[in-house]
C-alpha cells in the first residue's frame, strides 16, 4: 500500500446508485476515487464534484463492462489519469458496475442469460485481470453480490447465478493474490431502494413494505447503508478480512 498518498479507489458504475454511495463513502473516508460510468456522463461528474468539495482528487473514466474487448484501452486510460496524479497505482478496486434483468426461469431468453454474462462475471473477470499490473500490492479487490444469491425470489435465476459465480470466484482470487498482500472479498446487498431493475423496491409500496416486514431491522436498505459497509471493508483495519461474503441486508430472510 502507499504511505505518503492518500489511498485510491477505482470503483466501476461509480455514476448513480450503490457505485455513488460507495464513491462518496470512501471519499469521506480519505480516500482519492477514480469512477466509472457508461452513459451517465453528467451523473459521473457530479459524483467528481461532490467527491473534490471532500477536498479529495476524483476523475471520471468511460467504461462498458460488458464489452471485455475495450479493456486494454481503459487500463491505458487508467494507466494516464494515474499519471496526472503523480501514481503508479490504484490501492482499491470495486467491481460495482451492473443491471438488473427480471424473468422467470423458464422465460429468460439467451440474450438476456449473455448480457448477464457478460456484465456480472465475464466483465469482472477480465476486467481484474487486465487491471492487476495497476493494482498495488497489499491492496483491495471488492466483488459485489447480492443477497439473492443466498435466498430465491423468482424472476431473477440468471441474475442470481452470476452472483454465486462471482462468490466462487472471489475465494480463488483471494488464494492466488495473497502472494501479493492482496485481500479479496465480496458484499452482498440485499434489497436497496434505488433506480436498479427500474427502481422497483424504491418505488413499489407493496414490494418495498413486503421487504422491509421480511427484514430484521424493519426497513429496506439504502445506498448509504452499502457505501458505509463498502468503506468499512477498504478501512485499515479490515486489512485481515480476506475470502469472504459479507451480506449487508439488514437480516433479510433470517
């Protein structure tokens, strides 16, 4: 890790929603935060300006993580933005950046089961891999799951699934990083209210009450609750918690 600099976080999907809060939240924590966003441009720089008024540096990268092939070019983009800063490296990675597809399991079509694919799990992977050389060693990689990788609501079997391949894949990155002092882990969401599969949970009152009457401390999650746990998992003192799932759902489904 840097001594003398402040810690970097690249976080991906960094423009809206959980990637935001968890922008901010690290910001907060001093931390300097490189972001991501696909199409939401202004969104990104918002979330740029907020970070700067911490008295933090930030900077806002394009990135499709559904598109593995355009990867080298973002780690040279990545590999400049560094240069601005006088860096080398990223302390922290957040693999954040997704989409929400809800259908059943005998209705998911295959090019709704391949853009999952290539969003949740093949994006991560080689996105990790490609940036691996700009990750310091004893650094941070921070996966994202979700609590319906635990539990089984219908509409969401694809989803899910790549889920339970990112927590999979999360312990052999762990093994096969700890040679360089990396830890690896991965948050598990449960339900939050924010613009994700259409902003369902947010915005339906049958559904948001349903979750909350099914979550122990009696409400349903919000982008805060996440970007804290999300800082919590980047802090100094979490250095030791490595190959883990972390469910961060309020007790959904207890």
């Amino acid at each position: 890790m840097t001594t003398h600099l402040a810690p970097l976080t690249l976080i991906t999907g960094g423009s809206r929603g959980l990637g935001r809060a968890m922008a901010i939240a690290v910001a907060r924590q001093g931390h300097d935060v490189l972001l991501t966003y696909r199409n939401q441009q202004a969104e990104a720089a918002s979330v740029v300006a907020e970070i700067e008024a911490l008295d933090r540096r930030a900077a806002a990268l394009p990135l499709d993580v559904g598109e593995s092939g355009t990867f080298d070019a973002f780690a040279a983009a990545v590999r400049a933005q560094l240069a601005t800063w006088n860096r080398e490296r990223v302390d922290h990675l957040v693999n954040n950046a997704g989409m929400g597809v809800h259908a059943g399991f005998a209705e998911t079509t295959r090019e709704q089961f391949d853009a999952l694919v290539d969003v949740h799990f093949k994006g991560p992977f080689f996105l990790t891999q490609t940036l691996l050389p700009l990750i310091a060693d004893g650094g941070r990689i921070l996966n994202i799951s979700s609590g319906l990788a635990r539990f089984a609501l219908p509409g969401y079997a694809a989803y899910a699934a790549m889920k339970g391949a990112m927590e999979v894949l999360t312990r052999y990155q762990a093994k096969e990083l700890g040679a360089r002092g990396i830890a690896v882990n991965i948050i598990a969401p449960g339900a939050i209210e924010t613009d994700f599969g259409g902003g369902a949970v947010r915005d339906n009152a049958q559904l948001n009450a349903f979750v909350a009457a099914q979550t122990a401390l009696g409400r349903v999650g919000l982008p805060d609750d996440i970007g804290g746990a999300v800082a919590l998992l980047l802090s100094p003192g979490a250095g030791w918690i490595n190959a883990q799932r972390i469910e961060a759902s309020g007790g959904m489904f207890v």
